[in-house]
C-alpha cells in the first residue's frame, strides 16, 4: 500500500508538473526566496540556489564597543527581536569558499541592523573562554550542544537574515545576557 501510495504522489506530481511547469521561471524561484525568508520552505524542501548563494553583508564589532540595555522580547512580528535564533550565509573557509547558513542569536538592534551573536556546535569551543555553553535547540538540526560567541558582535542588515521561527529559551537567554553585563559593559 506504500508504494501505492508513492506511485500515486509521483503521478499526482507529474500531472501537476506536466499542467504547470517545472518552477524555474523567475517567478517561482522568487516566490521560493520569500518563502525560504518567511521560514516557509521545510529544510529538506531548500531551494536548489542555495549552494551558489553568496555570503551575507555584515560587520563584525568587538562586544565592549557595542553595549546597550539587552533584554529577551521573541515576537514573531516584522522584525526579529533579542532571543530569536536567525540565519545568515557565511563563508566560513575563506572569500572563495561556497557560503554555508550559521545560526545567530539576536541580542539587539542598531538603526536597520540587527545585533547577534555566532552559534557553533564545534565541540573545541567549550574550553574557550569567549564562548558560553547554551546546549541543544532548534538552531541545530542534528542536536547537538551548541556554544555562543561572546566577543563579537555581527552586525547584519535585517533583509539579509532568514527567519524560521526559533527563539532561545528564556533562561538560556538570560545566561547570555548575564554574561554581557559582567564581562562586556552591557545594561
């Protein structure tokens, strides 16, 4: 009955491939990146530009030169806020590497910039000292403990950014924003 099943969807798609297309007019390949920004393409569903997609625009500050008042405010309205989890396109080989999506945790915001810290699940991060343990979470597909990075600061234009609906919980929000106002001034 399963492949009955299968067999049916793959006429069913063929039928309706057939009647509209095979979506790579320009039109369907936008509607694709405003659903991929809106967090409406499921992750095994990626558009196929993804691997020729170019890393994103932003500026790196030292933590200290970037302090403000930090609070947790998730709201899934028209801008990320501090505690949601974004994603940009980095290229994190080198500038002539393929970029490759990274997951940042939004401390705050800057004029049309939003303010975040680098997620990472490389296991060598929790004996650095410039990175906080903040464990699992829907950041890493795989689930696996997960670190932040406390001295920078990436500052990253708001329509450069992939929302998909992940917020930090609170009180691991509130270790990070503890350990901004110990070590790096912030409010």
């Amino acid at each position: 009955m399963e492949d009955g099943g299968r067999s049916e969807e793959s006429w069913f798609h063929r039928a309706i491939t057939s009647v509209l297309g095979r979506g790579d007019s320009a039109l369907d390949q936008g509607l694709e990146v405003i659903n991929d920004r809106l967090g409406l393409n499921p992750a095994s569903q990626a558009p196929a530009h993804r691997s020729t997609r170019s890393a994103t625009t932003y500026a790196t500050q030292p933590t200290e030169s970037m302090a403000r008042s930090i609070y947790y405010a998730p709201d899934m309205d028209g801008q990320a806020d501090p505690g949601e989890v974004v994603w940009i396109w980095v290229n994190t080989d080198g500038p002539g590497s393929p970029a490759r999506e990274r997951a940042i945790i939004v401390i705050g915001r800057s004029r049309q910039h939003m303010l975040g810290l680098v997620i990472s699940p490389n296991p060598e991060h929790a004996e650095e000292d410039n990175w906080l343990g903040i464990g699992s979470g829907p950041w890493d597909e795989s689930g696996r403990q997960c670190w932040v990075r406390m001295d920078k600061v990436l500052e990253i234009p708001e329509l450069e950014i992939r929302r998909q609906g992940a917020v930090i919980p609170r009180h691991r929000f509130e270790r990070i924003a503890n350990r901004l106002r110990s070590s790096y001034g912030w409010g």
